[in-house]
C-alpha cells in the first residue's frame, strides 16, 4: 500500500530508478567498503586493493555513460540544478516541474557529484601512484616520478578522507531522511519505484535498456581488466 501522504492527489508506484542504476549504487558501495578495508590491511591485501581500485574505475566510467544514456531520474540532466531551483528548494516553493522528491534533490545532487569526483581523483591517482615499497599502480610508468610522488600524495593523504567525509555525510542524510521526513531513501534504490503523484514521468527500465547496460558494463569491465594487466 502506498504511503500516507499530504496531498489529495492519487500516489501511483513509479520506476524511478532502473535496474543498471541500482546494481551500480550497490556494487559501487561494496567496492568502495573493500577499498578502505584492504587499503588498511596493507601488505599482501593491497593486490586486492588495486583490484577493488580497477573495478571502481569501470564503474564510474559505466556511471558517466549511463548518466547521459540511462533512464530518465539516472540522467545527469535530470538533477543539474539552476541558481533558481536551488532557491526555490531552499525556500520550499517548488515549481510542478522541479520534481524535487523523485530523483535527487539539489542538496543531494552537489553529494552525488561531489562524491563522484572525489572517486575519480583517487581511482586516477591510485593507477599512477607509487608506495615505493612493493605496490605501483598499474599506470605509473607513463607518468613521470614527480607526477606520480603528488599522486601518491594525495592518494593516502586528502582522498581517504575527503571519501570518509562524503559518505559519512551520505549516510546521516540518509537517516535525516527517514527520522525527521518519514521518507525512506534506501528502499526505491533496492526495488526500483516510489510512491509519486500520478503523472510523474517514469525512467525507462525494460528488456532493450537492461541489454544495453550489461554490453557497457561488459566493455567497461573488460577495459579494467586491460588496464589492470598493464601492472
């Protein structure tokens, strides 16, 4: 049954996330847990390590793919906000064509795109660093020492943390969410659907969109595994 909700108009269940977007978020955030635990670890780990670091790379080249061919609420376009909108969301006076509550809002949206930079910096860092101990990235002979010294830098140093902060804050929206708006945020990225107004345009998720994606994935995974082999 559908939630309770404010307005009179009729909820329908509406696919909001398709199927490439959500095996995405989750396999991203188990590669992303194997990261941080085998980059603790150290020593004979850090073979997984790099592992765990090419299949983040294939998923976020995946992910930027699929963010402008992917369903409607997983398109980047759908959650790059204007001045204006912001303002707007600030205020709580939304225009109908906002859709603020189907995909991300404008404050989940800068999360989004900010963790997903954060993760670019450290998978491109971590191809070309070098620990001068036993573990090279699988890249670091077509850079030079100097370039590969700042990028081991910021690999152990600033990045950590900066991916630490970003899902830490990640999650306390998430339960923000769920105490104080009664909106569970975790639940359409496992099944795919809300509960929205009738009318809300769904993204496409079918037979010919879920082919597709598995032919990128399995190009963007093939590419990691190429460049993996090149250490």
């Amino acid at each position: 049954m559908p939630p309770l909700a404010d307005t009179p108009e009729p909820l329908v269940a509406t696919r909001v996330w398709d199927l490439p977007t959500r095996l995405f978020h989750w396999l991203l955030a188990a590669c992303v847990l194997g990261l941080v635990i085998t980059g603790n670890v150290g020593g004979n780990a850090l073979e997984w390590h790099m592992r765990f670091g090419v299949s983040v790379g294939a998923l976020l080249v995946f992910r930027l793919v699929w963010g402008m061919l992917g369903g409607r609420w997983s398109r980047f376009a759908s959650f790059v906000y204007s001045p204006a909108a912001l303002g707007r969301y600030l205020r709580g006076r939304p225009q109908p064509q906002d859709h603020f509550d189907v995909g991300h809002n404008p404050l989940g949206s800068f999360s989004v795109f900010a963790l997903l930079g954060v993760l670019v910096a450290q998978v491109a860092s971590g191809l070309v660093a070098d620990d001068e101990i036993a573990t090279t990235g699988p890249l670091n002979r077509f850079v030079s020492s100097a370039t590969a010294s700042l990028a081991t830098g910021w690999h152990k140093g600033y990045g950590p943390w900066l991916i630490y902060a970003l899902v830490a804050l990640h999650v306390a929206a998430i339960a923000y969410y769920v105490r104080w708006k009664r909106q569970a945020l975790l639940r359409p990225m496992w099944q795919g659907d809300k509960w929205l107004p009738a009318g809300t345009p769904p993204s496409a998720d079918h037979l010919v969109t879920r082919m597709f994606a598995g032919l990128l994935a399995l190009a963007c995974a093939a590419s990691a595994v190429w460049v993996y082999r090149l250490g």
